[in-house]
C-alpha cells in the first residue's frame, strides 16, 4: 500500500495545482518580426511568426494585429501548426509598432510587439550656385559664369538610408566629381547640362539635371569724346563716356589737375555718359579715362584740354596812356618855334646903331631875350612830349 500511494502522489499533485489555478495560460509569439525587401515608403511589408499555446490553455485561438500607422486592427489567420503571415503596406516612411495579440477559449492570452522601419526614397535632387565671403558665409547666385572663372556647386537631397553618395557631371567632358559641393572652372563658352545623382547606401537614387550658360567674355573698350578741348581759364568741359565690358562696369576719369572722378554700377553696352569738370588755370591738361569690368579686365582711352590763363587787371592798358599820349602828340608842331630863332638878323640892326654901340647891345639883348624865350618854350613842348611817350610803352607791357 505505501508503494501504491507513493506512485499515485505527482498525479494527485498536478491535479491540485491545475485546480488551483497555477498552470501557465500564457500564449506566446516566437520568431515575431516585419520582412520588408526595400524599406522605401510605400513599403510592403509582412507580418511574419508562430504562436505557442500550452496545452492546459487548449481551445479556440483568436489574434489579432495592429500595424501602428493609423489603419485599423486586422485578424490573424493562425495555421494548425502556429505560424502565421500577414501582408501590409506602409504607404509612409516612419518607425512603426506592430503588435500582435492573442486568446483561447480557456482564458489564454498573450501579445508581442516588433519595429517595422519605412524610409523615404531619395529625393528631391538639386544643387545651386553660391559664393562664399571669408567668413564661409555663402549667399545663392546664377549658375551663369564667363570662361575661367571659377564655378561653385552646392548639392542637395531628401530620404534614404544613411549617408548619401554625390555623384557630379558637369556636361563638358571632365572626369566626373563627388562629394555634395565641388568647384569647377569651364574654360569654353556655352551650354553645359550639370547632372547631380544622389544615392543611398542600400541603393535609393535620384538625380537632377540643369543647365549653366558660359557665356563669352565681352571684350573692353574705353572711349572718351569732348565737344570743347579749348578756352580760358576757368573752363567747364564735358567728356561723353562711352564703355564695353562685363557690367556692372566702374568708369574713373583723372582729370590731370590733381582731381579725379569715380562713377559705379555702369551698364556697359556703350551707354553714353556725361562727366563734366572745370579746369580754374591755364596749362594743359590730359584726362585718362578708365574703364574696368566687372572681372577685373580694362581699357583706357585719353583727351587733351588747352587752357588759357585766367585775365587779370595788370594785362590791360593803362586809363590815363590814351588820355596823356594825345596832348603830347598835337605839341609836336611846337617843335617848328625853332624858327624863332631866326630872331637873329635883328642883330643886323646894330649897323644903324654903329654910332652907338652900348645902344647896339640893347637891341641885341632884346633880340637875345627873345630867342631865348621861344626855344625855352619848345624845350618845355618836347619834354611834356617825351613823359607822355614813355607812359603808354609801360601801359602796353
């Protein structure tokens, strides 16, 4: 009896904890997990497992899932031996919960979860122009450019996996460039179609083809007219500008007088435009006319001004040489007084006088006087003449 009773203990024992309540009515989920091929939204996916249930928790199996994205719950087909599959489609990129939950007829029950994850593809592929100061700031500028001068391209994308690859053709021939910025010079004028391929470490690409004008570079020239290259001080001058180049043009005019001009922001095309100077002495004067693109390239061109000196006060006759030069030229005939002098035979007289020769010398005496007086006279004529005459050479210097 005591052998019996030993072997009939287990038996009685599981019966007791089944009563009780202490069996394991978990369901379980094994090998739970989303197979998605390409995760790139719209991404279809599949629920993929199997389902374990104790015996002791036997009957009826309900499940069902929830993908997480918003769409509503679905049930879940479970086969005799466990294992289930279930097909969704992620119409979005994102990580997603899908869970999963089941029951039995006996009071079983479980649930499990995994990450389903959905990218986006690359996309959006384009690249811009910039140029960048000292300071790294960069501002977006045409991709239009003249030949030589340097081209910067900045490279951009949306979605994919990781880091993503750059791939650049610039459409002129040179071996291709990666990286999302590079730096090129085209050395010929024209079109040039620039394509930017962006890929993704599991594959996702997508590209973006635009085009860059290199444009010939429009040769310099400088020209510079004056209607007027003449006169006295102080002289106004104009000088017709007229310009070719890469604009926004600088025109600079030295006039040659230790003054110059800048003028900005030209257009070029051989606009016409006015500079005006005055010129306050007399010389002569070459203005240098400058003309420089916007590269940096420039033609000159030159015109020669001739300036008299200003009048002044001291260059003119004297007022009073007229005025004193005439009475000096109407005494001239004063000089023909010199005939007075032939006074002279009255000396003759002395002959009648003979007897008396003290009375011979008071006729002589008067006849001297008055030949005395007219040449003093005339003497007095002909200096007032010469001081007159001496005035109007100095007035005239």
């Amino acid at each position: 009896m005591t052998l019996r009773s030993t072997r009939l203990l287990p038996l009685f024992a599981t019966a007791v904890l089944a009563a009780a309540g202490c069996t394991d009515r978990t369901v379980e989920f094994q090998d739970l997990r989303v197979e998605i091929n390409e995760p790139y939204a719209p991404a279809t996916a599949m629920l993929v497992g199997r389902v374990h249930v104790p015996s002791a928790t036997g009957g009826s199996l309900s499940a069902k899932v929830s993908f997480g994205d918003g769409t509503a719950e679905q049930d879940l087909d479970v086969g005799g031996d466990g294992r289930f599959s279930l097909g969704h489609t992620f119409l979005e990129p994102g990580n997603f919960e899908v869970r999963v939950e089941a029951t039995t007829s006996r009071g079983g029950e479980g649930s499990a979860s995994t990450t389903a994850h959905v990218v986006s593809p690359v996309k959006n592929v384009a690249f811009t122009c910039r140029t960048c100061d000292t300071a790294g700031t960069c501002s977006a500028v045409p991709c239009d450019a003249v030949p030589g001068s340097s081209v910067t391209l900045f490279g951009t994308a949306e979605g994919g996996v990781n880091a993503l690859n750059f791939r650049w053709d610039l459409g002129d021939g040179t071996q291709p460039r990666t990286g999302p910025v590079v730096h090129h010079e085209y050395a010929v004028a024209g079109t040039y179609a620039v394509t930017l391929l962006a890929q993704d470490t599991l594959g996702s690409m997508a590209s973006h083809t635009q085009d860059i004008v290199i444009s010939g570079v429009t040769a310099v020239t400088a020209d510079a007219q004056a209607a007027t290259t003449t006169g006295r001080a102080p002289l106004d001058v104009s000088l017709v500008l007229r310009a070719t180049g890469e604009p926004p043009m600088t025109l600079l005019v030295a006039w040659g007088d230790e003054s110059d001009n800048v003028y900005p922001a030209y257009p070029g095309g051989q606009a016409a435009f006015a500079a005006t100077h005055t010129y306050n002495r007399g010389g002569q004067f070459t203005a240098l006319f400058t003309a420089v693109d916007r590269l940096g390239n420039q033609a000159t061109d030159t015109v020669i001004f001739a300036v008299d000196p200003p009048l002044t006060s001291s260059s003119g006759p004297a007022p009073q040489s007229s005025s004193a030069a005439a009475p000096a030229s109407s005494a001239a005939p004063a000089s023909s007084a010199a005939p007075a002098s032939s006074a002279a035979p009255a000396s003759s007289a002395a002959p009648a006088s003979s007897a008396a020769p003290a009375s011979s010398a008071s006729p002589a005496s008067s006849a001297t006087a008055a030949s005395s007086a007219a040449p003093a006279s005339s003497a007095d004529a002909a200096s007032s003449t010469g001081t007159a005459s001496s005035m109007g050479t100095s007035s005239s210097q």
